[in-house]
C-alpha cells in the first residue's frame, strides 16, 4: 500500500470538485481553474451517473452535503459558454402525423388505400 495523502484539502479541485465547491456557480467563480477545467466539473457533475434514481433531475455528487438540480449545472455551463439566456421552452407542433395517409395528401401524390 501507498502512503498516498488522501487529505482533500491538499487535492487540486478538478480532481475532488465536491469537496472545494457548494455550488455550480463557486466553479464558476473559482479565478485558479480555466474554461476548460470548469467545463469538465461541471459536464462530470451532469453526467447521468450522479443521477438520482427517482428524481432524475437532481444530481447527487459524493462529498457534497445536498443534491444539486441539474438545471442549476446546465445554467453554469450556458454561462460558461457565454449563453446567458434559458434553454428553448419545449412544446411546439409534432413532428409525426397521426395519419399517415395525411401525409401522402398534403404532398400531392395519392396512396393507395384512404379511410373511408
């Protein structure tokens, strides 16, 4: 066995985040990492592993004291990137039809068998 120091204060914070930030947004603020550092935080935060099971919308990172809401970790990422805006709200109009002869009618061409 090594006689490796495993004190986390000693660790450099890309390699034990949790235990040198609360938040998405202190990883943000950290003036020692680089964009790209912060980036991989914060994607490894994201990451589905840290799910949790029955709220697939938080995220559990080990050494943290609470779960963390994955909109919080993507909002840090949009301002990371420089995109300070909200995500696109989802909805809109459906891209598969419930007909599929509707289909063929809107183009123009004819199908072969038409409900009655």
């Amino acid at each position: 066995m090594t006689n490796a120091n495993t004190n986390s204060c000693t660790h450099h914070p890309l390699f034990h985040p949790a235990a040198h930030y609360a938040s998405p947004d202190d990883v943000l603020n950290d003036q020692e990492l680089t964009a790209p550092e912060k980036r991989v935080v914060l994607s490894s935060w994201a990451s589905d592993m840290f799910a949790v099971e029955s709220s697939p919308a938080l995220r559990e990172i080990p050494g943290m004291g609470r779960p963390v809401r994955l909109a919080e970790i993507l909002a840090a990422l949009r301002k990371l990137d420089g995109d300070d805006d909200d995500p696109p709200r989802g909805g809109g109009v459906p891209m598969r039809l419930r007909r599929p002869w509707a289909a063929a009618v809107a183009f123009g061409t004819r199908c072969s068998r038409q409900p009655s």
